[in-house]
C-alpha cells in the first residue's frame, strides 16, 4: 500500500495491523508520516498550542518504580513537600504569568490524602482563574469523585505499560489492573482523564502497537508519553533505549492520526532524550506545552531522570520563552483553559 493510502486507513479505522506496519515502515518515510500527523492537528486544534504550569508538589513516593528517580528506595534524593499554602500561592502566581491551567504532580505521597488535594483545588480555584489537573497517583472512585466536586477539572495516571507481565516486574507491589481500574474511576467521576506510557519499557514492536491500541480503546481525553530515560539513581541505570529514536517521535504521530481529538503534550523526556527533542514531538503531533513553574529550589530535586533543559530557568522565563518558541514554530498561544475536545469531536 502507498504510504499516504496506508495513513488514510490508519486515521479512518485504525487497528494494532496498521499501527504495526506504520511502526515498521523504512526511515526515508518518517517525513511523510510527521506531515501527516501534523496536519491532523492543525485541523483538529486550529494550530493552537495550550500552555500548562506544572507545579511538582512533592517528591515523597511510597512506590519504588524500577526506571523512576524519586521512588521510595532512591537514595541521595532531597525529599521536599510544598506547603498547603506554598501551592495555592504558586498556582497564583503561575495564572498571574499567563498560565489557564496548573498541574499539580507529585510522587504518590501519603500525606496527599483526597481530603487534602481537595481542600487546595478548592482554594486554588476561590484565588485564581485556572483550570486544575492532579498527577498524583492512585484513589478510589469515592476520592475521584470528591475530587471533581472540589474543582479538580483533569487526572493524568500513565498506565505505563500495557504489558500485565513487565507492569509487575517493574512497579513492585502495584498490580496492572489496579491501574486501569484507577483509570476508568477518573473517567466514571467526570474527570478528564489522561493516560500513556513510556516508550521504550518495552523492548519490541509488538508491544509497543499494543500500548498505542490501548491509548485508543481507553478513550482518553490526554496522551501523555515520553521515552524511558536511564535514572542513574535506579536499577535501570544501564538502561538503553531498544529502538531507533525515530520510533519515539513516529510514536506520536501515530497516537496524533488515531486520536485525532486527544490533548496531547510534547513532554520534558523528549528533551532528555534527544537535542531538540520536545519541539520535534510539537513540529509533529503535540498541542500542548508544558512548562514548569515550581519554585527553583524545589525544583532541582524533583529528578524522575536527568534532566537537560530548563532545570535551572525561571517560572517566568520558562512561560516567556515557550510562548515565544510556540509562535515561532507558527503555532497560537492557547488563551482558554484548553478543556477536552473529545466529546464534541465525536458530536460533529
Ligand atoms: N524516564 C522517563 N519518564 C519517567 N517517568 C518516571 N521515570 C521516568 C524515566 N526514568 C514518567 C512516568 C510517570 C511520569 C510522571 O514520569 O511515566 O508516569
């Protein structure tokens, strides 16, 4: 089939079939595929590129992830934990910048009891004009569900990996299908919900068609992925990225052609991973940019990885200078709080 049919029928009816053989098509076709997935997303989302400040809140976590620089084991990690009041008024400040949306993201840390993220989103919401995204783990329907009452508009919990075998080898003590449980709960409460994995965890093409196929059956309104980066701090220090790097980045346009309507992010491990790398993934298949605002001093000790970029830039500088990239890549600066899109795509 020709290239151009072969992504038609990907975006028309996509199955784990075309997934593959887009994934196993030659590196002189990457163009073709990367214009596609772009102008998916341009029509779909108008060349708007929505700005989120990601606040992380804590770097304690009880889980002990075998790639993740913050787990419970890792030792040499400064542990902090903001303040109820050192969130609000950061959440604040990042409106005050620009920002419509602030993502609070944290290890999955006790102290955070549905009860206490509430009480925040609610006060984040009374003091400024935000819509508010939680990554921070882990809660029963009931806590979701508190949580939408208390203002939270978005959840993002990766599954990581859609194999049920290295779920459980690498998240010791968490099963897989507490973690999709978890992830219909979000949806069932009326929270946005986003998903996704790390590319890479898995060391096959086979795998990674599934952990694409399984973003779509979710229905997720956010796709969040990223590659796997080697944490000298894990026990996966050693690890070696198994494929060409172009399948990272064709794995986004794929997820763009066969989830046209998904807010999807070009994240920070793309920058880890490769010069450039974030705005590759915008060039390509993202609409959403995600900049973080915690405090400097926080900051610099919450390492999932190593990371390359912006760890040492201010909230300020890090929200002037992406506004600025997003246009001169030709995009919009989202003004609105960049809700989901996925209910009316399938309206209209
Ligand atoms: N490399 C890339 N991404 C990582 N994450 C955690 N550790 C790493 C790593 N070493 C990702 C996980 C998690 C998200 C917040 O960060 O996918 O869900």
């Amino acid at each position: 089939m020709k290239t151009q049919s072969l992504l038609m029928e990907l975006y028309k009816n996509p199955t784990a079939e075309l997934v593959y053989s887009v994934l196993t098509l030659d590196e002189r076709f990457s163009d073709e595929i990367h214009e596609f997935s772009a102008n998916v997303r341009n029509k779909v989302h108008d060349r708007v590129i929505h700005l989120r400040g990601i606040i992380e809140i804590s770097n304690y976590c009880i889980h002990n992830c075998s790639y993740c620089g913050i787990g419970r084991e890792c030792s040499g990690v400064n542990r902090y934990r903001m303040s109820e009041g050192e969130i609000i008024e950061n959440a604040v400040y990042a409106n005050a910048l620009g920002y419509k949306t602030v993502v609070l993201q944290s290890g999955e840390d006790s102290y955070f009891s549905a009860e206490t993220l509430g009480r925040i989103v609610q006060n984040i919401k009374k003091k400024a004009d935000v819509a508010v995204t939680l990554s921070c783990g882990e809660y029963s329907l009931d806590e979701y569900r508190f949580l939408h009452q208390s203002g939270c508009d978005r959840y993002l919990l990766r599954f990581e990996t859609s194999s049920e075998e290295i779920y459980s080898k690498m998240h010791e003590g968490q099963k897989f299908q507490e973690r999709i449980q978890s992830l219909h709960s979000i949806y069932e409460s009326g929270i946005q919900t986003g998903s996704g994995f790390l590319i890479g965890i898995t060391p096959d093409l086979v795998s990674l068609t599934d952990d694409i196929m399984l973003c779509r059956s979710l229905d997720l309104d956010m796709i969040g992925c990223g590659p796997l980066i080697a944490d000298p701090a894990t026990s996966m220090k050693d690890f070696i990225f198994p494929f060409e790097k172009e399948i990272a980045f064709r794995t986004m346009a794929i997820m763009r052609i066969i989830c046209p309507w998904a807010h999807i992010p070009a994240t920070t491990a793309f920058d880890a991973f490769s010069p450039q790398g974030r705005v590759k993934v915008l060039d390509s298949a993202a609409n959403v940019f995600m900049p973080n605002v915690t405090p400097l001093k926080f900051k610099l000790n919450y390492n999932l990885y190593p990371k390359k970029t912006s760890v040492d830039e201010s909230a300020e500088l890090s929200f002037e200078s992406s506004k600025k990239l997003i246009e001169s890549r030709g995009f919009i600066t989202g003004q609105g709080y960049g809700h989901s899109i996925r209910k009316g795509y399938f309206q209209s």
